[in-house]
C-alpha cells in the first residue's frame, strides 16, 4: 500500500475577459448522509465503463496522539489485513480479480482508501470499504507485522535514501512549535514498536467512525443502485460518536528560524525554505493568491526562481515552490507552508541563494507581474485541475478532499473560476508577505563523496 508520499507543482488581470478564456466544466454532484452519520458523494458520468470509490476518514498524523508518532500511517496498513468477512490480504484480491487497482494513503489531515474499477464491480468495492469500516481485524499478529512493514518503508524510503524525508518530515519542527505540527508522520522506530491493541482499538472507535467519514462515488453507475448499495453495505453499522475537529494553530514567526542537518547518502547540498500562508478552509480566496505565487515562481521554464537561480546564477540544480506538506494545495487545513525546495550546485552557499530569492519577492512584491504572465499560470493550473477532474479517481479523490474539509465538494467545478479571479496585485501582495514574515531555513550539508 502506499503511504504517506513525498510532493512531487501590472494591473489587475484577473478580468472577465481573462476568465472567460479558462476552459470550464462541470460535473453534477448528488449527495446523502446515512442515518449513522456516513456522508455520500455520488457524481455520474457514463463516458467510460468505470467507477470509483473512496472513503476519506477526517483523521491523519496531524490527530496522533503524542508518544505514538506515525500511529496514523500505521493504522492506515492495519485497515489492509482483513476484516469481519474478508480475510488476511483478501481485499487486494478481489479488487484485481476485478480487473481494479486499489491503495490507502496517509496524510497529514486524512486517511483515505480507495478503488478504480470496471463499473459492473461497484457493489463489491462497496463491500469491501463497509467490511473494514465495520469491523477491521485488529490482532496482535496483524499489528506486530505491520508495525514491521512501516519500519522497513522507513528504512527504504527514509534512512536509506538521499534526501529521504527532506524536506517533508526534516522543515516542520524548524517551522513549528507544537507536536501535531512538528513531528514526524512517518513514523519512530521505538514508538511503533510500542503501539499495543489497546492503542489501535481506541484510535479506530474514536476516529474511524461513519460519522467520520466521506464516501465518494464516481463513474458510470446509476445513483439509485448506487444508493441501494450503500444502504445494504453501510447502513448497519453503528453511529459512534465523532471526535471534534482539533485546532492546530501556532503564531506566525516574526523572526528567522534556521537549523541545518548532514545526510550521508546526498551528493550535494539541499535548501529548504517555509513561509507560513493564510487559512486555505477559512481565507479561500486569499490562500488561492499563494497557490498561483507557487506557479510564478517555480512552475516550467518561464518562472521566475527557474530563469533566477538555474537559468542565471547556476546556483541551484532544480527548484520547486509548493503549498502544503506533500505538494497538494487542498489536502491541507491550517496551519501550513509554503516551501521553496533547491538542489545547490556546487559552490553556491545558501545565503546566496536566500539573497537571491528575498530579491525576486521584492521584485514581485513590488513591480508587480509582467504583462500575460498570471494568465499564462492560471490557464496552466486550471488545464491541471481540469485533467484531474477529467479521470473518475481523480475526481473522487479531490470532491472527498472538499467535501471533507469545506463541506464543498463543488470546489472540483469552481477552483478554474476562482483561480482566474485572483488578481496580480493579490499575488504580488502574497509575495510581499512571505518577507514580512519569519521564515524557516533548513539547510541540508552533502555527506556523500562527490
């Protein structure tokens, strides 16, 4: 299964005109609560023979209790070893047996599962996902082997890889103070090992609860049947009650916070680089302003940081601009960052490089944008957002998401539209921001030979 994951993204312009130029699109969306608290999406589309379904829990590693960091992703393996009628490592087979393709992933504020398979297996995948929601095995046995998994996808992802963690788990406890913010979701070696069944047991009835939850249906099915599934397969399991949604807010720094690690395996130098932005559920429309900066900086040839630091100084390898832990700008509530990741070359020194990147914020900051150049970023994110809402399992996975955090599932019609609002002066007042603030430097020193 995979788990948590590394990220991978003058004048007002945002006119009438400009947004009527952005492709637009909608798909309809159908939705019912359970009498057990299950709240349902269902959003047809007979273009292809296919459907998929997901089940997002309002719970990650942000909600882990202390002492038992990555308990979350650890949980999240534990939901694959079997349930009340399906057995040890049974899920996966019948999910391939179907000509599907299923995961689960962990994130800092959701887990989710989910299937993409030939429309004719809908009601299995709905069996399956009701199986586990009811009754997960949660043995001994189960949860000593999986304890072992996670240590070996820590060791190969992690400790055994270059730049393994950096910046995703290496940047939050620079950046924050608290230990929901500041750990690491991966996962210790000595609290896993220490997880009892007493921990599993409580974490799923808190937190695993239908109350809990989104499923989301995509595809070619006909909501009625589709509903009639649900109901057989999920509507006798037991409301619990629902924990309240935990705040996890910390001040912004007023002053810089820096550390530095050294990675053995690296073959140069890494710089990572976090500045906090507004609330993305309670301050939409100016957190949107952030995710385009993100683009004028760091996305394709044209950007800014890319023609600065790889194109002119030669001193940075690569770089990227992203908000969120893992590069997704709508998985995530308050607070998170907007990171600045570069590879250094050689012989440049991070302060040259955080000179270089204060300068192009100030550009930004106070020349504003060039002419065609915030079109240009907002027709190239609302293009992505459209292909992703283009494929059933995208589409599922980003209307749980909104639904999840925003009670907003139509975002995944509406994002293009608000994107092309946003104007250039509320970009270059975002990049203005980020130098208003203390940021977060981590600096990461080669230990491998070059």
């Amino acid at each position: 299964m995979t788990t948590v994951s590394s990220p991978r993204e003058p004048g007002p312009v945002g006119s009438a005109a400009a947004r009527s130029a952005l492709p637009a699109s909608s798909y309809p969306i159908e939705r019912t609560r359970l009498d057990n608290g299950l709240r349902v999406l269902l959003a047809p589309d007979r273009t292809a023979p296919v459907v998929a379904v997901s089940v997002h829990y309002d719970v990650g590693f942000r909600s882990e209790p202390e002492g038992r960091t990555g308990f979350a992703h650890l949980f999240e393996h534990l939901m694959f070893q079997g349930s009340e009628n399906v057995g040890k490592a049974e899920h996966p087979k019948h999910v391939q047996a179907a000509g599907g393709i299923f995961n689960g992933s962990t994130h800092p504020d959701f887990t989710d599962y989910f299937e993409l398979l030939p429309s004719g297996a809908l009601e299995l995948a709905l069996f399956l996902e009701a199986d586990r929601m009811r009754a997960p095995k949660i043995t001994r046995q189960n949860l000593d082997n999986q304890i072992a998994v996670v240590q070996e996808e820590i060791r190969v992802n992690v400790l055994n890889r270059p730049y393994g963690g950096f910046p995703w788990i290496r940047l939050p406890p620079v950046a924050f103070d608290t230990f929901p913010n500041a750990h690491n979701g991966y996962g210790d070696f000595s609290e896993l090992a220490a997880a009892s069944l007493d921990d599993a047991e409580d974490f799923f009835d808190k937190y695993y609860a239908p109350g809990n939850a989104v499923l989301t249906i995509v595809g070619d099915v006909d909501p009625a049947e589709a509903l009639t599934f649900v109901e057989r397969y999920f509507g006798d399991i037991p409301a619990r009650a629902v924990p309240p949604r935990a705040s996890f807010a910390e001040p912004v720094p007023t002053a810089e916070r820096r550390a530095s690690i050294t990675d053995p395996l690296a073959p140069r130098a890494a710089l990572a680089v976090g500045y906090r932005v507004p609330d993305p559920i309670g301050d939409l429309s100016t957190y949107l302003s952030y995710y385009l900066l993100t683009e004028v900086l760091s996305d394709g040839d044209a950007s800014r940081l890319e023609r600065r630091l790889v194109q002119k100084d030669r001193s940075v390898l690569g770089v990227s601009a992203y908000l969120g832990t893992f590069g997704n700008p709508f998985e995530q509530r308050d607070p998170l960052l907007l990171t600045l990741d570069a590879r250094q070359s050689e012989d440049a020194s991070a302060d040259a490089v955080l000179a270089a990147v204060d300068e192009e914020l100030s550009r930004l900051a106070g020349d504003g944008l060039a002419d065609g150049e915030l079109e240009r970023v907002q027709a190239r994110v609302a293009s992505s957002l459209l292909r992703e809402a283009d494929d059933a399992l995208g589409r599922a996975l980003a209307m749980a998401v909104h639904e999840l955090h925003r009670g907003r599932a139509e975002l995944v019609n509406e994002l293009p539209a608000e994107l092309a609002a946003v104007t250039g002066e509320a970009v270059a007042a975002a990049a203005g921001s980020l130098l208003a603030q203390g940021r977060s430097v981590l600096e990461l020193h080669a230990g491998a030979d070059s």
